[in-house]
C-alpha cells in the first residue's frame, strides 16, 4: 500500500477518534470504538486501500474490542 493510499485513511482514523467523547463512554464502548479504528487502518493496509476490506476490519475490530473491553472490569 503506497503512501499516497495509507496516509487519508490514517487521518480519517484518527479523526474519528479525536471526535469521539470519551467522557460519556464506558469502557467496553471505549474497547470497541479504539479496536474499529485500528481495525479498519489494518483491513485497508492488507487489502491496499480497498473498502470491503477497511470496513470489513473495522467490523471485525470493533467486536474484538467489545469483547475485550468486556473481560477489563
């Protein structure tokens, strides 16, 4: 993945968190929003910028984060 591709959806990623308001959040919802960012970063990094892929890895990343943030108490 070229940078040209990497660097938008990296500043998207982080902008999305910069937005979020992490006060009103629990921690389990604080999990999931963190692994979807990440999530989505790595699909469009394997898959070369292609959307099945971003959106796919924010799916997957968000439940993965849920479940983690489920088990932190």
């Amino acid at each position: 993945m070229g940078v040209t591709k990497f660097v938008p959806v990296l500043l998207l990623a982080m902008a999305t968190g910069g937005c979020a308001t992490w006060e009103g959040m629990s921690d389990r919802e604080r999990s999931a929003a963190i692994g979807a960012g990440v999530g989505g970063v790595a699909g469009a990094a394997a898959t070369d910028g292609s959307v099945l892929g971003t959106v796919g890895g924010a799916a997957i990343g968000g439940v993965v984060g849920d479940q983690i943030g489920k088990r932190r108490k």
